[in-house]
C-alpha cells in the first residue's frame, strides 16, 4: 500500500533540496572564480608594485655607494609600496644590494628569471631594469596570500549559506499560501454528499482548479438528477402500488371466506400472505422515499415518550404484537428535535424489527436513557459482530430467516442522521449474553442551533 504525503512537504522538500544543490553549485562555481581573480589581482598588485620601486631604487642605487653589503631602504621609503609586500633589489650576480626594512637578508631566489615564482613561502615577482643589470623582487607571504583568499571566499559563501533556508522558508510560506485553494477545494467537495449536492463555488479559485470544481459540479448535477429520478420513481412506485394491493387483498380475503375446500383456502392463505409482504415493502419504500426527501428536518420539538407511548399503542390495538412489548421509562419524557411523523417512523421500525427477528414469543423492550435515548431490545441469538454494520444498508437482511424487506434499519439510519442524531447497534444486548439492541440518541430540541430573524 503506498503511503500518501502532503504535496506542500513534498514540494517545499523538492525546492530546498534543488535550491541548495543549485547554491552550493553556484557557490563552488563562484569560488573557483573568486580564487582566480583574487590570484590575478593580487599578482597585479605585486607586478604593479615591483615596476613602481624601479625608478625609486634606481635613483637610491645611483646616489650611493653600492660596493658594500646589502642596504635597509628606510621605511618612509619602502612605505610606497603597500606593508604586506617586501621587496629586494639585487644585481645581475644575485647579490642583494637593496631590502625592504621587513625583507630576509637572504635572496629570495636563486634564478632572476622575468615572471612569478613560488619559494620558501612566498609568492615573488621578478622585474629587470638597466638591460637586466639590477632585478626588483617584490614578494607577499603565501600564507597571508590564501588567508586572504579564505576570508573573501568566506564572506562569499556565507550569504549563500544563510539564504539558502531562509529562502526554503519563503518557498514554504508562498507555497502554503498558493496551495491554499487546493484546501479550500478539497473542503468544499468533502462537505458534498447525498443530502448536500449544491455546485461548488468557482469564481474565488484559480483557473486550474476552477476547471476541476466545474467537473465535479457536472458530475453532482448529474447525481442530483439521478437521486431524484430514483426518489421520484420510489414515492410514485409505492404510492401507485397501495390502491392495487388493497383491492387484490380484499379479494383474497373474500376467495379464502368462499373458498369451499381446502386446497383453495391454503392458497388464498398464501396469495394473502405475499399481498401483505407487498404491502409492507409499499409502505417501506414510501417511508424511505420520505426520508430521503428530508422528513427529519422540523422546527417544532417532538415529545420521544408520548410519540413512543403512541406507537406501541398502535401496535396493541391492532394485535401486532403489542402484548411483547414492555414501554418504561418517565412519564415525561424529553422534547427532542426531529419531525413528530419522523420520530414515530424510527420508533415503528426498531419495534418491528424487534418483533420479526426476535426469537419467538420473546419479549420487545422499549427503553429510555438519559439525555434523550432510546433503547430497543429483543432476545435472540448473538449477531456476529462483522454484520453489524451492513444492518443498516438497503435490502440487506443479514443471516436471518424472519420475513422482512431489509429496509427497515435503513429507514432508521437515514432519519436519524438527517436529524443529527447516532445509531448504535449492539449484540449481544448491554448486560445480557444474548439478544440484540439498537440505540438512537437525539438531539435535545434546546440543543438546536435556530436561524437568526436578523
């Protein structure tokens, strides 16, 4: 399985790792060229000083006697040229007629070849004059010469290096704020779902991306279309079907009363019981059309006791199964927010699913909880804990063989989360070994967030 990354780190990453290959490339780049001209400037200077001390030195050499040892120019003198070189003048012989106040006694060089030369630590420049009868040797110290070179390139890299995070936090920054529509994007589509379709808004994003919401926009709207037609067919299908199966059960029931044997009466029996199942998955599909249409949705708080005493009255009255159900709880109970009509279809089809896939003759309770939940339990053998969650899809039974249309904890689910409410599925029941229990917790109708008169 691959692992999925944020697309800012990556590449903010990209962009510091390629800024600081492409700096210290161009820092090296930089470097070799900053050692060049530095070389090139500094033997300009020394080439430069040695040809400034030719006419100064020949005037001192012609003024004075130059038959005796080696002489110190004064440091007035020598101050012309810049302190870090020395200098020596010698003869075409190598003897040093001529030095620096801070220059060896010892030459400098053994050859007095014209050019640059490197030894015992310095870096010399040779100039001849008087036809190669006197040589100028102006020298720096090599290692005053690369300290130099250090601190130049140093104050060259530094910056770099510096700048180098500074700028992968700027990409960082610019990068946050440029992705910051991909985020606004990536809200708005997480927000769309079966009950919120609405288009997503292009004109505050970018070209890329407005393109994008555009094809998610057309594909919702196709969604839309199809969701409705579905709705559409569903509540007219059921609605269509009621006054045919009415008419088909009445005859039914009038063929099993005039039915003279016995084999005509056992099947009336079943054409009866096969209308009624139609019936009910009628009446199913006409509740699921309404949940979907958005049933839940009420601004007047519905009281869960008095619509639960009603419900379970309704199935006492027409022998549904009324004698198994057990209703406690007070004897007010808590105004919750959710559609009377809403309410009393969840509350109808815990229960009958309660009485169908119980085990038989077993008692139904219908509880109350604090903050505003009810309880349904039926005993029967333990659901495994992997078919829980299919429950609540459309038409899926499960492993049981009672008949039912697989709707019913369907039509729970979708009610109860228009409503904002949560249902739990437990099995076994809480505190028992065996059994089965579903929990809805409401919301309190003083909990709901009212739209302002402004």
């Amino acid at each position: 399985m691959t692992r999925r990354g944020s697309l800012t780190r990556r590449l903010v990453i990209s962009m510091f790792v390629l800024t600081s290959a492409f700096g210290l490339i161009a820092a090296a780049a930089g470097s070799v060229t900053l050692h060049r001209e530095i070389n090139e400037a500094m033997d300009g200077a020394l080439r430069e000083a040695a040809r400034r001390l030719v006419p100064i030195v020949i005037d001192d050499l012609f003024s004075k006697d130059t038959t005796g040892a080696s002489r110190q120019l004064a440091e007035g003198v020598s101050g012309e040229a810049d302190d870090r070189l020395i200098f020596q003048v010698r003869d075409k012989g190598g003897r040093v007629l001529l030095r620096s106040y801070n220059a060896p006694d010892a030459a400098l060089t053994d050859s007095l070849e014209q050019g640059f030369s490197e030894n015992k630590g310095w870096r010399i420049y040779t100039e001849p004059a008087i036809s190669k009868t006197i040589f100028v040797q102006v020298a720096e110290s090599t290692a005053q010469h690369n300290e130099e070179i250090f601190e130049a390139a140093l104050g060259f890299l530094v910056p770099i290096v510096a700048l180098t995070p500074v700028s992968a936090l700027l990409a960082w920054a610019m990068l946050v704020r440029f992705l910051r529509p991909v985020g606004q994007l990536r809200g708005d589509i997480s927000e769309r779902h079966g009950d919120n379709l609405e288009p997503i808004r292009t004109h505050t994003l970018p070209v890329e991306l407005a393109s994008i919401a555009g094809s998610v926009n057309r594909l919702m709207r196709r969604l839309r279309m199809a969701l409705e037609a579905e709705k559409e067919f569903t509540a007219n299908a059921a609605h269509e079907l009621r006054t045919p199966i009415a008419g088909a059960l009445a005859q039914a029931e009038r063929l099993l009363i005039e039915a003279s044997s016995e084999p005509t009466r056992r099947r009336a029996r079943q054409i009866n019981t096969a209308l009624r199942d139609l019936a009910n998955l009628s009446e199913k599909l006409m509740q699921l059309a309404r949940a979907d249409s958005g049933l839940a949705e009420s601004d007047t708080p519905s009281d869960l006791m008095g619509i639960a005493a009603l419900v379970v009255g309704d199935f006492r009255h027409l022998g549904e199964g009324g004698e198994r159900i057990a209703l406690s709880g007070p004897a007010s109970g808590p105004m919750v927010a959710i559609d009377p009509d809403a309410l009393a279809i969840v509350i109808r089809n815990l229960i009958e699913n309660a009485l169908r896939h119980g085990s038989a003759g077993g008692p139904v309770t219908v509880a109350f909880q604090a903050e505003a939940a009810l309880r349904v339990i039926n005993e029967g053998p333990v659901v495994p804990r992997k078919e829980l969650g299919g429950l609540i899809r459309r038409f899926h039974r499960g492993s049981t063989h009672a008949d039912g249309s697989g709707l019913g904890l369907a039509i729970v689910a979708r009610i109860v989360q228009q409503a904002g409410g949560a249902l739990v599925l437990n099995s076994p029941a809480s505190g028992r070994q065996d059994g089965f229990e579903a929990i809805v917790k409401f919301r309190l109708f003083a909990q709901q967030v009212r739209p302002s008169s402004n």
